[in-house]
C-alpha cells in the first residue's frame, strides 16, 4: 500500500494529520465484484456486493496521523500517573516520527494487571490524544475469532470483521484497537481465536491482511494495538514476543488524591455551572474519594456537586458524597 505527504493539519487534534495512506487496492476489489456480477444475483452475495461497491466509494485512502513534534501529554501523566512506563513508551514512538517523512508507529503493547486498574480506560485516553477512534474487541464474549478477521460469506449472517470495518469504514490508516481481555479468549481444536494476531501484530505480514468475509487484502500495517489482560499465563508465548509487556500497578493512594483531584477540576470546568463552585475542593473530599475507583468517583462527584447547588453552598463537603460508595473501601480503577 501507498501513502504520500499533505501540508500539516492543525485541526483540533492532539497530533495533526499530516500523510494520506492507502489502506487498499480498489483494483482487487474491482475484480472481485466483477466475479460477484459474472455469478448473477445469488442473494448470498448481496451483502458482499455491498462491502465491495462501498469501499469503491469511499476510495482506499485513509489519514495517517503525523506528528509535527512531541504533543504536551503532561495532563495524561496526571490522570494516569500509574502508567507512566506506557506513556514513555508512547511518547518515544512520536518522538521518532517527527521530521520525518514517517507517520507515526507505535509497538503492539500489553498491558497486564489485577482488574480494575484502568488498562482500558487509559485506551481510551491514548486514543482520544491520537485523535484515531478506538474500536474494542472484548475477548472475554467472544465464541469465535471472526470478531477480528470476520467470518466467511459463505456462512449465514457473515459479515467482515473489526480490523476490516475499522480500516474501511474509519478515516484512519493507524487506528487505535484494543483487544481487551486477551487472556480470556475462549478457543477450541478447530479454531483459535487468536489467530489472526499472529500476522496482524506483525509489520510485515499486517500489510497485507486478509479479510476472511471480504477476501481482499488490506493494510494493517499501521493499526496501533492495545491489549489487555489480567494474567498472561492465557496468552500464547508467540502472541507475548509480539509485545512489549507492561506490568501496571494499581495507583497509590498519593496518586489516587491527584486522580481525585484531575477529576474534580475537570468536571468543574466543563460545565457552566462550574463557576458557581469552589475552584479547589476540601481535603476531605480529596480523602474520600481517594477510597474509590475513578468511575465512581465521576458519579460521586457529581452527586457532590448537586448536594451542594442543593444547599445554595459553593464548598462541597464530604457529608455530600455518597457514603455507601465511600465505604466500600480503595478497589483502583474500573476498567
């Protein structure tokens, strides 16, 4: 697949798009449809037909974000002070794309961790800075491997799997895909869910990927894979190679105050109402919600502030939290 440079964008994204890449070639897929076309109108095509006339539509050039220089990632090193070792990673793979003609690569990651600890959450982080999307593939639900590589259109209700949709129907040559809960892939002797990982987080062989609906080869070179899991014992050793491995800690409760913290300024100023409260809360809100998982601190918080609207008060004090959720004691993050 191709790809050319544009002038840089500064669009509101974190990082400007900067490079288009083809993520296709429209002439296999022309040739595809013309065998569809030769074959007649057999209704088990039709959704076939319809993938291929689409992707004809839209063209096969995607954007490929490019970094003009190292974005400010300050405020996520506050909001996710537990993941600093994945964030330094990061910040290293962007430093290597700039004054370059190269878009922006990032190392297939795992991260691995007790639940509740925000692995998903800080994908969602990443990909909001990447300014990509994110799509998400939870492995814990899955009963077949066609979630990632689709499944034939031969089989009743088939249809192309995320990578293909994420590539195809996305506006994006690297979005970010989290494969979540990897170790919980529930596979048998005649398939293996995570077969597909096997050429997809490969450079090489992710350029030339292969639907197994849409049976045209795509370009998923420049996907930017986050896996998560609990325990990699589940995870089979040539997955693992494919990864850097990152072992994330639950936040200390220093680092859960800051999170506290981050919070309650940044729900604050994204309303208006926020100037009728205190620019700083009380030290024992700070103490209270320290006690839970970032989720539950948004809603406590929340709760919190309309208590204290409630009382015509611009102190929110501890007494306006929900203390059924602070008593359930310190758990980390919610996934």
């Amino acid at each position: 697949m191709t790809s050319h440079s544009l002038v840089p964008q500064t669009s509101g994204l974190s990082l400007p798009v900067a490079q288009m890449r083809s993520v296709f070639h429209p002439g296999d897929v022309e040739r595809r449809l013309a065998r569809l076309q030769e074959a007649g109108s057999q209704r088990e095509y039709e959704n076939l037909r319809v993938v291929y006339e689409r992707m004809l539509e839209r063209g096969p050039e995607r954007f490929q974000v490019k970094p003009s220089g190292v974005p400010d990632m300050v405020p996520l090193y506050e909001h996710l002070p537990n993941f600093t070792d994945v964030l330094d990673d990061v910040k290293r793979h962007v430093a290597l794309a700039q004054d370059s003609r190269d878009g922006l690569e990032v190392t297939p990651m795992l991260l691995l961790g007790p639940p509740g600890i925000g692995k998903t959450h800080f994908a969602r982080q990443l990909a909001e800075l990447l300014g990509t999307g994110m799509s998400l593939v939870p492995m814990s639900s899955m009963t077949a491997g066609w979630l990632l590589s689709g499944a034939s259109s031969q089989w009743k209700g088939a249809r192309p799997g995320k990578v293909f949709e994420a590539l195809v129907e996305g506006e994006y040559a690297n979005p970010v895909i989290v494969v979540d809960e990897i170790d919980k892939a529930a596979g048998d002797a005649q398939y293996d869910p995570l077969g597909a990982l096997y050429g997809l987080l490969e450079h090489d062989t992710a350029q030339s990927f292969t639907d197994e609906f849409a049976e045209v080869a795509i370009d998923a070179s420049q996907v930017i894979w986050i896996t998560t899991a609990n325990d990699e014992r589940g995870i089979p050793e040539p997955i693992l190679n494919r990864m850097n491995v990152f072992q994330v800690q639950a936040p200390t409760p220093s680092q859960a105050r800051a999170i506290a913290l981050n919070l309650y300024h940044g729900i604050r100023a994204g309303h208006d109402w926020g100037r009728l409260v205190d620019p700083e809360p009380q030290p024992a809100v700070l103490d209270l919600l320290a006690q839970m998982p970032p989720r539950e601190m948004r809603r406590a918080l929340m709760t919190g502030f309309g208590n204290a609207r409630l009382a015509r008060r611009s102190t929110v004090e501890a007494d306006d939290l929900p203390r059924a959720a602070g008593a359930k004691g310190r758990i980390g993050f919610m996934q």
